[in-house]
C-alpha cells in the first residue's frame, strides 16, 4: 500500500486576496484552523505516514506552523527557489520519496474519499496516472475531464466548454518512475504540461467518486467552506 503523500503548497492565493490575508493559500483560515489541517487530517485518518509538502511562496508561515509532525504525520518540506509551478513542485518533492507510486494532492481542494479504493482501482488498471473525479452540475469554471467506458481518459475539456461532467478533483495516484522517465522542465504546469499533454501517448485513468468535494481558490467557494467545514471542527 501507498504510505506516501504529496501535497502542493505554493500557491500564491492571488485570488483570494481581497478576504484572506498575504499567506500561502493552504493556510487560509477555515473554521479557525489552516485549510491545509484539513487535508493533513484527510491522510492521517487513512493510515498515510509520510507528507511531502511542496512549499515556496513563504513557506516559512507553514513550516512554523506544523513542523515536522502532525498528528501520526511525518512531515518533510521540499522548498522551492523560485517558482516552479505545479509540476516542477512536484518534481522537486519527488526527491524525498522512496515510493512506486504516490498520493499527489492540490493544496486548495478537498475531496473526502477513501484511498484504498481509489488504490486498488490504480493498481487494478496498471496505471502510470489515476486522477479522482468529481461530478458536478456546473462545470465551467474547471473544465471536463472525459473517460471512456474502461475508465480511460480521452479528452480535457477547457473551461466554459461544458456545464456539467466530471472534473479534476485534485488528488492523483502516480507512478514515480513513469514521471521521472520522461523529459520535463524544472518548471512547468502538472496540468497542462503534464496530464494534457502526455494522455494520448500513455494509458491515464479516471476513476469518479460521489463524495464531498470543494475547492477554495475563490472567495465564494471560501466563504462556503467555513460553512461546511463545520462537521469537521474537533
């Protein structure tokens, strides 16, 4: 089993600037506590041991906050310089792990589902890349990520394309050294330059679960978390 995770912290929040202080977005205040407790939470319910957050944009407020454990967490920080975007976050994280294959999760997204089913569904399709889907009524401002009747990923849809559909959740299984074989740059987008472009030429899947999911990368969906995120309060 995977007992790894990735988690990537770098954002800037630009967004989310005009209600949540000059912070890195995973530390937005939600219910009184950093977003990001809610994901260490997440992992540390389903028996993950080991954290990597990739950090940058002043990493220095969440390292001082969590430290090098959480909970039953073990938590290592994999710093970057300079901006390198979401997959050179993630290629850079890479370095402090041991595993075949990771939990890789969006800092801003939660997805409450359970990760050994979303494993055993990886492992089942032999996949170098298993994205968690969601299915929501509007869509547009995510974009459609659309798989065939095995599972397979066939198309991302840009956004504004489709209003309802499955979407990108935010957390992935991935295999490491599939990664770290192909010929990516020290910066680039996990997204765009990654998942878009690799998908025709290698077998991704998508696997949908109908569980809790929000996003707080805008204020809207922000001010809905502090709502919602009452169930989860200690």
């Amino acid at each position: 089993m995977v007992k790894e995770a990735v988690i990537l912290a770098g954002g800037f929040g630009t967004r989310l600037r005009s209600v949540v202080k000059d912070i890195p977005k995973p530390m937005a205040e939600v219910c009184g506590r950093p977003f990001l407790s809610y994901l260490l939470d997440f992992l540390n319910k389903q028996k993950i041991e080991r954290v990597i957050l990739s950090v940058g944009y002043k990493f220095d407020i969440i390292k001082n906050f969590f430290g090098s454990r959480y909970k039953d967490l073990k938590l290592e920080y994999a710093i970057e310089d300079k901006p390198l975007g979401t997959g050179g976050g993630l290629k850079n994280a890479l370095k402090y792990t041991s595993e075949k294959n990771i939990y890789v999760l969006n800092g801003d997204t939660f997805f409450d589902i359970d990760l050994i089913i979303f494993f055993n569904f990886h492992k089942n399709k032999n996949s170098k890349l298993t994205i968690a889907l969601k299915k929501i009524e509007n869509a547009e401002r995510y974009g459609v990520v659309e798989i065939d009747h095995n599972n397979k990923i066939i198309s991302f849809l840009e956004k504004g394309k489709m209003n309802s559909g499955f979407i990108n959740s935010g957390i992935y299984l991935l295999n490491i050294e599939f990664f770290k074989s192909l010929a990516l740059e020290d910066s680039f987008s996990f997204e765009k330059n990654f998942l878009e472009k690799y998908y025709k030429k290698f077998e991704f899947y998508g696997f949908p679960l109908d569980r809790f999911f929000i996003d707080i990368g805008i204020p809207e969906d922000y001010e809905r978390a502090n709502i919602e995120f009452q169930r989860f309060k200690d």
